[in-house]
C-alpha cells in the first residue's frame, strides 16, 4: 500500500462520481444522453470580456503578481462589494483565489482550530463538510427541511450553536436546493448571530444574482451591525458570468482573516493566473456586465419555471420551486423499495443509475449533498433538452414497480 497522509481518510470519496463516469461513458459510446448533471451556465463567457483577456495577454501581464491580486481588480472588487451589496470593505480588505471553492478553502484553513465546529444548512453544496474536515474542523449540520422549502428556521441555529462552534455557513441562493431566503428571513438567522459573538460567518454568496420572483438579495453581513466585523463574504465569476473554467473567486472580510488568507496563499498558488485579473475587474465595472449576467438571469428564469412545473406535475414526485442558483431538487423517495428492468431502487444513488442505465437522463443524487431522497437537475440547459428529459423521467417512473 502506498504510504498516504493520514488526513487522506477525512476526505470521502464522491458517491455521485460513478453516476458521472457512467454518464460520460454512454455519451462516448454515441448514447444520446440529457444531462442535468452540470453545476456550470451553458453559455459562453461574455465576448467583451474574453476580449479583455486578450489585451491583457498583449499588455504583457504574464509575470508573477501580487498575492491578493493587481491593485486593478481589488479596487474592481472593492467598487463591486460597496455598489451592488452595501458592503464597505477597503481593497485591502479583498482577496481573490482559483474560484470561489479555494477561497472556501483557504478561508477554513486560516480559520479553523481542531475540534472547531462549522455549522452548515442541509441540503448543502458537497465540498462543504470535506473542507471543514481538511481543515481540521467538524461539519455540524442543520436540516432544512423541504416542508420550510429547505431553509433553516432561527429556532434550529440558535439551538445547534455550542461552545465549540466557531463558523456558521450560509449559502443563499443556494446548491443543491434551488431555495433563497427573503431578507427578512435571512435578517431573523443575522439576530441569532449577533447574540453569540464569537461566532464567524461565512456567507457563500456566488449565486446573488440568480434570483427569481422578484427576490431581492441581500448581503448577511449588513443584516445586524455587528456582523460586518466577523464575516467573510464569499463571490465568484464562474455563475454570474459563465466562467466556470477561468477560476476565479473572492473575498471581502475582516483584515486579519484576509491578511492571514492571503499569507497562506503566497506559500500555496502565489495569485491567480495574472490575466485573469483584467478581464475580472472588466467584467465587474464595465456595464456590458451587468447586462449580460441579467440577460443570462431571465433566460435561467423561465427554464427554471418550466422545469419546476414539469418535474411537480410528475406523480408522486414533490419539488420545491427555485427561487435562486439553476437547480430543481425534487423528491424521488416515493419511488424507494420499487423496480424497474430488474433493478430494486433503495436511494438517490440507485434511482439516478437507473435512470441513466435506462432512459439516459443525468442526474445528480443528492446523497452527498445530506438528503438520499432528492435528485438534482440543473436548469443551464435549453427547454428543449429539459422537455425532452423529464418526458424520458415520465417513462421511467411508469416502468416502476
Ligand atoms: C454553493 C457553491 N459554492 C462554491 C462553488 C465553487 O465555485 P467555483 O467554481 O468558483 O469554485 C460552487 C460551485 O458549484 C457552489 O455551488
């Protein structure tokens, strides 16, 4: 046996990953498969700022730069955070990282002791708890229940809280669960916060501007004026701007958090890629932005509707409506202890095989996500391919018996 680090066995392996790997097997083999399965916008980063990459390619930003990033996309950052989310951080209270994921997890890094606690709402994006434990802390979890529309009530954080907790995570609008929480929602969590002042709060806020219904998104640290102190605000370009592939991510938070981050990556990456950074402050200050990601919100927006109504016009199956992100999170579980083609269905992982064994639909089961009821279908799709894939859903729950 190779001899691994210890902390090899915290990390659990994706149980989702074999319903992947057979999904891009059957594609390869020619098998026309509807996939729901990408967490990522399917269309392409807006030109103007490709061409911005470009001009910084020629401008010859291609040598090592500052830790936290050129000065250029931290004020960017800095205009971005005061404008659009009432959030006064100086630049040099900014940092950016290789996507929102490694902000997170630089972020845990710098702040987590051992045996530290990080409280993170369920249903939750599947690289929270691996993070946390990496980092030495534990993943606590409080249920959102899909009666609540997956949120937590203040009732459950104010009783989850304990000596040893240290973070508490939001993330609205939220992955896997489709679901955002009304301000005054998230105002009533912010008043439980500010009673327990050691606490920290990380507020993944990457999906802010994929909201439906007229929802208006909100910052958690303006929520109470004690929170701005302790808590770091986590953004990204990868959802708002289709730049999934171009990593990178940011944060605004308390000076020593981000000076501590910002030590930890000058040992780990240096910085982003340098010219990246020119077209992300473009992106974030030019208006063509702001167009552009509310052109991809409206189009998101009426799939999401029409996914949502397809899926909970489907028998037995319950769905919560998508207020936020690009995901329906329905409830399969009614389906449990039947068969179809021989296969006996027990949880999310053995519905979504078989339903990609047998009617080729993609989708990701919500077993790492803390709810083995639930599948996720993500909506950056066309209608087209969303029709075409609930109908194949239609069959397939017809064959269950
Ligand atoms: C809730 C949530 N946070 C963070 C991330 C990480 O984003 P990035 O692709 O910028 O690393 C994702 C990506 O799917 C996500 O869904």
């Amino acid at each position: 046996m190779f001899p691994l680090a210890e902390r090899m066995k915290l990390v659990s392996e994706s149980i989702t990953l074999a319903v992947s790997a057979k999904a891009n097997a059957l594609k390869k083999a020619g098998v026309d498969v509807v996939g729901f399965g990408a967490g990522e916008p399917d269309f392409d980063t807006p030109d103007f700022i490709k061409e911005a990459a470009k001009a910084a390619l020629d401008k010859g930003q291609t040598k090592y730069t500052p830790t936290p990033c050129y000065p250029e996309l931290k004020a960017a950052i800095a205009e971005k955070f005061n404008r659009d989310n009432a959030l006064p951080y100086k630049p040099q209270q900014i940092t950016t990282g290789a996507g929102g994921k490694h902000c997170l997890y630089m972020a845990f890094m710098a702040l987590l002791n051992p045996g530290d606690e990080c409280l993170i709402p369920s249903p939750y994006w599947v690289s929270y708890p691996e993070q946390v434990k990496l980092a030495g802390g534990t993943p606590r979890y409080i249920r959102g229940e899909e009666s609540n529309g997956f949120k937590i009530t203040p009732r459950q954080l104010e009783e989850a809280i304990t000596p040893k907790t240290r973070i508490f995570l939001i993330n609205s609008p939220s992955n896997p669960g489709g679901h955002a929480y009304t301000p005054d929602e998230l105002k009533a969590l912010a008043e439980v916060v500010a009673r327990h002042p050691n606490l920290i709060v990380f507020s993944d806020e990457i999906y802010e501007k994929l909201v439906y219904d007229g929802l208006k998104f909100v910052s958690f640290a303006t929520l109470h004026p004690s929170l701005l102190d302790r808590t770091l605000t986590f953004n990204c370009h990868s959802k708002s701007f289709a730049m999934t592939g171009w990593r990178i991510g940011y944060i605004g938070g308390p000076q020593a958090a981000i000076d501590a981050i910002n030590k930890l990556q000058s040992q780990m990456t240096s910085h982003i890629t340098s010219f990246t950074q020119h077209p992300a402050a473009v992106a974030l200050t030019d208006p063509r932005g702001a167009q552009s990601v509310e052109s991809m919100r409206q189009q998101f927006e009426k799939r999401g509707q029409h996914m949502w109504q397809r899926l909970s016009a489907l028998p037995k199956v319950t769905c919560v409506r998508p207020l936020g992100a690009f995901y329906c999170f329905p409830n399969v579980s009614a389906y449990f202890g039947k068969s179809a083609g021989g296969v006996k269905i027990t949880d999310a992982v053995s519905f979504s095989a078989a339903l990609l064994e047998q009617n080729h639909v993609a989708v990701v089961p919500g077993n790492d996500s803390g709810f083995d009821t639930h599948v996720r279908l993500s909506f950056a799709t066309s209608q087209q391919q969303i029709d075409k894939g609930i109908d194949r859903i239609g069959e397939f729950l017809k064959k269950l018996t």
